[in-house]
C-alpha cells in the first residue's frame, strides 16, 4: 500500500499501558493505517522512512490543563510544549476569551490585548459565542491540536461581572444557556477555578445547577478545588458533592496538599478519592510533576478584594489596607489563604515587568519586604498596586512524597497547568514556571528512568489514552490504526526537562521527532514550522 510516512525499528508504546513491542508504524494522510511486525511493510511504498532505532514511538501527549491561549495568539507554534511532544493542548481553566460580554475586567482579555497583543483587541470583542476564539486561532494557525473546556468564571463574569451574590434564578438560567450553546461548540465541559474571583463567589448549589445543564450534553465537571491547605478535605467533599448531585463525572485540577503543615493530608485524600470511586463516583484527576505551585501574587489576597471589579483601586485605597491585612494575617477560612501556606519565604514573584520593581525578580518575598522595610503583607499589595495587574509568582508548597504517591495513581493523569513559550521571546518578558517547559520529559526522566516509580507504559498512558478517554477523545492517545497520527518518538535514555526555578526557559532534550495529523512538527529536535494544528471537540460537538 502507499503510505507518506514509514516510522520503522521503533520499540511501540501505544498509550493502552500495554507492554511496548516492536513494529513499524505506517501514515497515510493524517491517520495511522498500520501497526505491523518489523519489516512487514516495504519502505520503498513510503515518501518518507523514519528510522527510530532505539527510540520509543508513543501517541502524542495530551495536555488536559494548558494555559496556552495567550500564548497561541502570539506564536501559534507552541514550541515549549511541542519540544515536549505534546500534540493537544486543552485550555479552559480560570477563563475563556469568549463568549465575551462586553465588559472590561481582569478575565477578560481586552485590557490585555491592548497592553501586549493589540492586534486582537478588537478581533475578540467580536467573540460572542465560545467556539469562535478557537477558530480565530486555527485560522491564524497552531502546531498543536487545540480545545477547551468554558470557563466557570468567564460565565459567571459574563452575567454577573464581579458581584459576590448568589446568582438568581434568572441569572442561573442565563448562565444555562451559555453553557449550552458552548456545549454544542466543541466545549468538553466547565472548568472552575475557585479560589480565584469571580469562581470565588459561586456557592455550590450554582455550580450543581451550572453541572446539570453540562451533565445533560455529556460533559465533564472540571475544577481547581476551594481550597487545596487548611480545608482541604472540606473542598474535596464540595467537589464530590457537585457530581453526586448534579449527575456529572468529576476531575480535579494539580491535585496536591499545599503547605507544610498540610502535607500529612494527602494519604487521606488519595484514600477519600479511592474511596468515592469504590461508591461509584465518577472522580478522578492530574498532577504537574514539581513540588513548587504558580499562580498571581493576588492569591495571597482574599477575593472579596476584586469585588465589583475593583481590585487595584481597592489595593490603592488606604482604608481598604488594614481590613486586607487583617485577613491575610488571620485567614476566615472560607479562602485559599496562599500566603499563609507557603510563607514569604516561600513565595517568589518572578513576573515583575515595572522598571522600579525589576531587581526584585526572582527573590523571595520576605527578601523584598526586608529590602523595601515593610512587612509581606504591605510589601505584596504594593508590588500589585504599582504593578497595575497580577504577577506570576511561584509558591514552594507541596511535598515531593505526596507528588510520588499521586503519579502512581491509577487515576491520575499528567499535566503542565502552563502554556507553550519560545525562550526566544518569553525570557524578556521574565521567568516562569519550569512546567512550560518540562513536564512531560521530567515524568519520563526522574519518576520513570531515575526513580521507577512508573513504567515506562504506565506514564505514558497517564500522558495519552487516560486523557483521551476522559475526555471523549475516540481518535487520538493510541498508536493504533484508524487514530489521527498523532506521534512522538523519543529516546528513553536522554529524555530530560532541564528547566529550573532559577533557569526556566530552557527547551527539554531527548524528544526527537512529533507529528501532528500526520504533519512533522518537529524534526531531530527542531520545529519545522508547520501548523497543523485542528480544534478537538467535545461529546455534544464530536
């Protein structure tokens, strides 16, 4: 038979979590035709012969918790996560550019866009339905596959904006119908983020009404918990409540006990969840391979700062000062309280980009204060103030046991909770989290080659076919004939991450070669620019 691509010699990991075996793998546009024994196909039928000798052949990896829109509007080659070999990047948590309506806040992108891409500004204002940032993107071009979940703050923002009141009944009705016309645009489900605002004021009864309307398209409930330290079990409860009630399959986003004094939680967690799982409840969930967290430095703030969408005037009001700092310093309970958890000296904003706050990238915040003479709590609010939007701080708050016992998991799934970046660009605009570019070779490097916690099979299910299947995804995480030839090959011997906190934008090494639909996007480690890229959709659209 013709085929255009031969990929020959390989040792085959097909993402079932199967032994690997030798075989040839054959594509035929941009589907896998043939998996067949060593020297069954005749390489002459081929345009292009592959030789991987020594090299793994696994499907590409899906990203389940990717924050690349920003990032994809920028430089649609996604090359940190491609270098990876992440073919699929689903996005969603925390916001969506669209459907947008039409006011101007934090979530939304227009402030932005104006500041950094202006060439979409007004192009998103055009937004209305969710489905059309997606098309937006293709139609500029991506190297990856993209999809996303809708975002249960956007949707809130969208009826509500920053009001922390129950939402009416009205309201309810309102945000139903925009989760079902994002349903039958290719959303694989709500995603909720709720330790951030607005998500922050959603009860739980909204989001059950929320989860029916998904539930009742054949969604998925998707969510970074309320609170993942002091109440953590609580949040857990919330979360298996939500899809007891609302009949709804549940996945939880980096799931981790965050904070020292919290780590001896986290056996109990992994046994809640087994536990629920035992009684017939849907849940599972995905964890980032690092023991430090990233997020805004607005986390160590409780959310009712941004009511009505007035964080930064609220930060700059000298009244507002001691009530915030009474918070912080003895946390209600009913908020993420970050800076509690980790501690100053824990904490370390790295997304500085005001000329008068440059020198402090990269140092802990208990540094800061003590250069700037305040305490952390005045030290952090001023840094927002001057800012004038969140930075990007990492959190050392997790346990690196606890990141152990989660990979091993049945469960649990692999994801970057980042976006793809090109160190080209993105090492001007300051460091990140080492996860945007090595989550997926760290698995395989450290848990699987150094540490044997996994197999090599194992890890790669936890990277394609689990995602997939809980996704709905029907045609993709497998080498198997009939999927799109989504591929990666590697070799397991070098496959390494080498970013780190103090050094983050390095690309990861031993990912050899990717395809995408059956297009190379990376050859002998070097993206070839093509942009294959198609939207994955979810169960109403696919």
């Amino acid at each position: 038979m013709e085929i255009d691509l031969l990929i020959r010699n390989g040792r085959v990991v097909d993402g079932t979590g199967n032994p690997w075996f030798q075989a040839d793998v054959a594509v035929r546009g941009d589907r896998i035709v043939a998996v067949a024994p060593p020297g069954r196909i005749e390489p002459r039928n081929a345009r292009e012969v592959v030789d991987a000798s020594g090299c793994v052949v696994s499907p590409g990896f899906i990203d389940i918790q990717s924050h690349s829109i920003y990032p994809l509007m920028r430089d649609g080659r996604s090359l940190s996560k491609i270098a990876q070999g992440v073919t699929t990047e689903i996005m969603g948590e925390g916001w969506t550019p669209a459907p947008f309506g039409g006011r101007i806040s934090e979530p939304i992108p227009s402030a932005y866009f104006a500041r950094r891409l202006p060439e979409w500004e007004e192009r998103a204002r055009q937004w209305r339905r969710f489905r059309d940032w997606l098309e937006a993107m293709l139609e500029r071009g991506v190297s990856p596959n993209i999809g996303s979940f809708l975002a249960g703050g956007t949707l809130r923002e969208y009826v509500k904006g920053y009001d922390m009141s129950p939402a009416s009944p009205d309201e309810i009705t309102a945000m139903r119908r925009l989760v079902a016309e994002a349903m039958e645009d290719g959303a694989f489900g709500v995603a909720y983020a709720l330790i951030y605002p607005p998500d922050a004021y959603a009860s739980t009864d909204e989001i059950v009404e929320i989860c029916r309307e998904v539930a009742r398209w054949g969604g998925l409930y998707i969510t970074h918990i309320r609170s993942e330290g002091e109440r953590l079990f609580e949040a857990l409860e919330e979360a298996i409540q939500i899809g007891q009630q609302a009949g709804i399959p549940v996945e939880i986003y980096h799931l981790k006990a965050s904070g020292r004094r919290n780590w001896w939680k986290f056996p109990s967690v992994l046994e809640r969840i087994e536990r629920a799982r035992r009684d017939g409840i849907d849940v599972t969930a995905d964890v980032y391979p690092y023991t430090a967290a990233g997020t805004g430095l607005a986390s160590v703030l409780p959310p009712w700062v941004a009511a009505g969408g007035r964080f930064y005037e609220n930060l700059r009001d000298p009244a507002m000062r001691e009530p915030i700092r009474r918070e912080v310093t003895n946390p209600s309970g009913d908020w993420e309280a970050l800076g509690t958890e980790a501690g100053p000296e824990g904490i370390m904003p790295v997304g500085l980009h005001h000329p008068s706050l440059l020198r402090f990238v990269g140092k802990r915040l208990s540094e800061i204060a003590a250069e700037r003479g305040q305490d952390w709590i005045d030290a952090a609010i001023d840094l927002l103030s001057i800012e004038g939007r969140n930075i990007f701080t990492i959190y050392f708050v997790m346990d690196e046991t606890n990141v152990r016992a989660a990979l091993r998991q049945p469960w649990i799934k692999v994801a970057t909770d980042a976006g793809g970046l090109d160190p080209a660009w993105a090492r001007a605009e300051g460091p990140v989290h080492p996860r945007a570019y090595g989550t997926y070779p760290r698995v395989l490097a450290r848990f699987v080659r150094e540490l044997r916690d996994l197999t090599l099979e194992e890890a790669i299910r936890k990277m394609t076919s689990a995602v997939a299947d809980r996704l709905g995804i029907r045609d993709r995480g497998q080498v198997r004939p009939g999927f799109f030839a989504d591929l990666v090959v590697f070799d397991p011997e070098s496959v390494a991450d080498r970013a780190t906190f103090e050094d983050p934008h390095q690309l990861a090494t031993g990912i050899r070669s990717v395809w995408v639909n059956g297009v190379c996007v990376l050859r002998d480690g070097i993206h070839t620019g093509a942009m294959p890229g198609r939207i994955v959709s979810g169960p109403a659209r696919a």
